[in-house]
C-alpha cells in the first residue's frame, strides 16, 4: 500500500528510474513462483513434522484448503506489483492536475 503512494517528483528521477530494477525482479520472482504454486503437485506427506502434530486427516484437510488462498495471494500480489511498477514513475503533478 506504501508503494502506490509513491510518485517521482523530478524528471531527473522519471528518467533514471531508481528502484525499477527492484520491482521487475520481484515482479518476476513472484510471477514464478505463482506459476509454480499452480502447476506443484501437493503431497501431504512433504511435511511429516506438521502431518505428525495435526494427524493425517486434519492436516491433508488444512493444506487442500489453503492452497487457493497461496494462488490467490501470489496472483494478486503480481498484478499490484505490476500496478506499481507502470504508475510509480509518474510525475507527481501530472496526477494531481488529471484528478
């Protein structure tokens, strides 16, 4: 939420950019890993200290559960970052003259 208030206020800023490189890379690196949490085969058996605590049952009910919520955060998480990284590089007073 701290990033989308954040604009450039020089054109020496809107030109270099600083922090880009940052946000494409974590763009990319969540992107991935959303990616990955799609198309990952979930086995309970990966995590033997939790399957252990909670039993088999409970914790085969708990992960199932929680694996559209790991989706929906990565996806939602990229499409901010993606948000951010096309609108921070505005200059400040273009937005305010647009509102």
């Amino acid at each position: 939420m701290d990033a989308y208030h954040r604009y450039v206020y020089t054109e020496t800023q809107a030109h270099h950019k600083p922090g880009r490189a940052l946000i494409t890379i974590l763009l990319l690196l969540n992107l991935s890993l959303w990616i990955v949490c799609i198309f990952e085969e979930k086995k309970v058996e990966h995590l033997p200290m939790h399957q252990n605590f909670y039993g088999h049952l409970p914790w085969s009910i708990i992960s199932h559960l929680c694996i559209p919520l790991v989706i929906f955060y990565r996806f939602h998480s990229t499409v901010c970052l993606s948000e951010i990284w096309t609108s921070a590089y505005n200059l400040a007073h273009e937005l305010t003259d647009e509102t």
